[in-house]
C-alpha cells in the first residue's frame, strides 16, 4: 500500500497568541479555536481546509525567515482565485508585500505580512500548455 501525505499545517510560535489570533481572525478571515488550557497551550485557526497552529514563544521575539536566512516566505497557501483573495485581504486593511503577478518560477501569486512579520505567499502553479506530441 502506498503512503500518501495528506496535509499539512504550519506551525507558528508568536510571542502574543491571543493578539495574532485575533489579527488572523478579524483581518485574514480565520476562525480561532483556543486549547490554552491544554498541556501544550496552543490556538487552531481554521479557513477553508487550512489550518495553522499558533504556540506562545517564551518572550522570543518572531524572526521571519527573510531575517534569518535572506529570503523566503514563512507560509506558502495554494488558492484559486487569488484576485478575489487579494482584493479581499485589502478591503481588510492587510499590507500586501507583493502584488499579484506571474514569478520566474511560474507561479501566480500575492504576498502578505502577518502582526508578526511574517510573509504569507497565496499562490498557484500556471499550467502551460504546449503543442502536441
């Protein structure tokens, strides 16, 4: 039997939970699912079939990974439609890091930054389409 993955969450430590939790919420369009008084306190948040977790660091302050390692994006969400999402996410007043446009690497894709620095891509692999064979 072949082992599939199914999914995948990120995991986000932040030094406020209930300040980002509330900022995925009111500006991101989440859900927030708090488990605060669980072992490991930790808040789900849930749009579409997309889930992140976030932890409470301990006073660690959040280093987006274009701080630690020059670039990159902390999260990579695939989504259709990602004119729409934009347009969304700037009616909630979101700072949008990268306009939607077509990347070297041939993806259709907008960023956003989170409360806590990070950068969120929203993006899609084009399909080319080539001659036949």
């Amino acid at each position: 039997m072949k082992k599939l993955l199914i999914e995948s969450h990120c995991i986000f430590p932040t030094q406020d939970i209930m300040k980002t939790a509330n900022f995925y919420e009111q500006k991101l369009g989440f859900k927030a699912v708090q488990y605060l008084n669980a072992n490991e306190p930790h808040i789900c948040l849930y749009r579409d079939t997309t889930e992140i977790i976030l932890t409470q660091t301990n006073g660690q302050k959040v280093i987006p990974n274009r701080d630690l390692y020059g670039y990159g994006y902390d999260a990579y969400f695939i989504t259709k439609n990602q004119e729409e999402l934009q347009e969304e996410l700037v009616s909630s007043n979101v700072k949008i890091v990268r306009s939607l446009d077509l990347t070297d690497y041939n993806n259709k894709e907008f960023v956003v930054e989170d409360i806590d620095g990070r950068w969120l891509a929203f993006g899609l692999k084009v399909i080319e389409v080539s001659g036949g064979m």
